[in-house]
C-alpha cells in the first residue's frame, strides 16, 4: 500500500486532554503517533461517561510533553493545537491539526 503521508510520524505514548472547541467536557486520551500536521488518539472506545466524537469535529488538543532542564531536573510542557477529526476507528481517532499551534512550559 502507497504511503500519502508526508510528514514524519513519532510513535509516542503521551497522555492528551481533548476537548471539543464548543467548551464540553474534556477527556484524557493517549497518542499512539504524533506528527506536525496531527496525531492519532486511543482511547474513545472506552469511554462511555464522557463525550464521543464524530468525523469533523473541531478540538482543542493538548499533548503533555516531559523536558528537562539542564539545572533545574525535569518540567513539563505542552502542545496546544486545534484540529479535525479527519478518521474514527474503533479503537481511536485521528486528527489534522490547522496551522496555529504551539509549545509551552507548564508550571507544575
């Protein structure tokens, strides 16, 4: 089968809090691949006390990062990125992010 993906992807098993752009209830999720145009999300099959997702909902994503600093030991940072749900499976989802996202420390 032809690869059309054009970016690279990372397999990462991060944990990701998803919410829909509306202000629903949020819900942890973890990445199975994460690229600069999306990420592929387990988890929403086991889900039944929060809210389910269905192909081309906008979501707000937040992927949490674990860093280090040369000094200080270990912080954490975030992704934040807003996106499509462009495929649902059953085990998980997959999501286009639109242009704007970033990285941050998080103060923890």
């Amino acid at each position: 089968m032809l690869e059309r993906r054009s970016e690279v992807r990372f397999q990462l098993k991060l944990e990701a809090m998803v919410e829909e752009a509306r202000g629903q209830d949020a819900m942890i999720l973890r990445t199975r691949d994460v690229s600069s145009v999306g990420v592929y999300l387990h988890g929403q099959e086991q889900r039944t006390d929060g809210p389910t997702y269905c192909q081309g909902d906008l979501l707000l994503i937040q992927i949490y990062l674990p860093a280090f600093r040369p000094k200080d030991g270990r912080i954490m940072s975030v992704v934040r990125a807003e996106g499509r749900v462009v495929r649902l499976e059953a085990q998980g989802l997959a999501i286009r992010f639109r242009r704007e996202s970033r990285i941050e420390p998080l103060d923890v």
